[in-house]
C-alpha cells in the first residue's frame, strides 16, 4: 500500500469513528481531524470538502461491505445472501457501536435528496449491491439451488428488504423487530422464495 493510500484509509477510519460518534448531521471535517492521528490540512490535501470526503466514504463502505460478503466468505449461494443479510440487518461487533454508525448512515441517507453528489453515490452503490446479490441469484439458479425467479427483481426486493429492517432497527431502537426480521428474511424471502427444493439440510424450520 502506497503512502497515499495508507492515508487515505486512515482518514476513512477516522470518517467513520466520527460518523458513529457524532451521527451525520453534527460531522464536520474537524471532527473527523479529532478522530485523525495526522494533520487536519492532510484531510484538506487528499479532500477539497466533507462532501467530496463522504463521497469517498461510501464508496470505501461499498468496497469494505461487498469484501466482506464476497471475500473469503462462503460458496453457497444461501449462505452468501445470508450473510449479506445479516451484515445489514444485524451487524457486526459492537451492538452500540454498529447501531450508532447505522444511525449516521440513515442521517446520510435523509439529506441525499437535497445533496445530489452523495445521492449520485448512494445510486451507484444500490445499483453495484443489487447487482451482486443478482449474480448471486443466477449461480444458484445454475447450480440448481435456487427456483427459477427474476434475478434483478429479487435483487431489488431482497435490498429494499433488509435495508428496511436496518432503518426499523435505527428508528425504533430496542424495540424494533430486528431478531424477528432477520429470521423471517432467512425462512420467507430466502427459504420459502428461492430454495429449489424447500427450507436446507440443517436450516431452522421455526418448529413448525
């Protein structure tokens, strides 16, 4: 990794440190500094405003999320749209920690309207995440895994989905249905909807 790189991922670190800790609408370029071990003037050097920094942001976190669904992580076409559901969903690590920074990120969220370089973005990450978990369809469909559904409309169902519950989650705190929604993307919207051949060898069935 170049020293430009290095700083750049340093500076995406600390962006998100300050997201979790300050949310969205409280974020300035200094408080990102604040999470920052080198200067504020670097931040300015590689980012000519916290508009252009956010930008760059969600591109990182589209990087890091579909590293993390896609990267070293399991074959099975359910075990991956799982795994992308759960990520979202649920999280992972800190239940606080996780919650705050899914607060920030709705907060980003509610001014994309009114800032068309991060809608821009926030499009171009939809489009890329709708695309992954298509192609994830169509390999369960070739290897006979999945039924034979509309891989782009189950996209767009499946991240409408758990987006959602993430918003549910934000917006209801600890009295949001988060458990319960997790385990009925698992039963119907994956399960039910896509298994070829019903609920898996080993997949909870509720106890019905």
């Amino acid at each position: 990794m170049s020293g430009d790189d290095s700083t750049r991922a340093a500076i995406m670190d600390a962006t998100f440190r300050a997201l979790a800790n300050h949310g969205y609408a409280d974020l300035t370029v200094q408080a990102i500094a604040d999470e920052f071990e080198k200067s504020k003037s670097l931040i300015h050097y590689h980012y000519d405003s916290k508009a252009d920094l956010m930008v760059a942001f969600l591109s990182h976190l589209l990087d890091e999320f579909i590293d993390e669904v896609e990267g070293g992580g399991p074959d099975d076409p359910r075990e991956r749209l799982l795994r992308m559901a759960e990520i979202v969903v649920v999280g992972l690590g800190d239940d606080a920690a996780t919650r705050d920074f899914h607060t920030a990120l709705l907060g980003m969220r509610a001014q994309a309207p009114f800032e068309p370089d991060l809608q821009e973005q926030l499009v171009e990450n939809d489009r890329l995440i709708r695309g992954v978990v298509a192609d994830i369809v169509r390999e369960g469909i070739d290897e006979g895994a999945f039924r034979d559904v509309d891989p782009e409309r189950y996209a767009a169902l499946f991240r409408s989905t758990i987006e959602g519950a993430q918003s549910h989650d934000v917006i209801l705190g600890d009295a949001a249905p988060t458990d319960e929604a997790f385990a009925g993307i698992e039963a119907y919207l994956i399960d039910d909807l896509l298994m070829a051949d019903g609920v898996p060898d080993g997949a909870d069935d509720g106890g019905a």
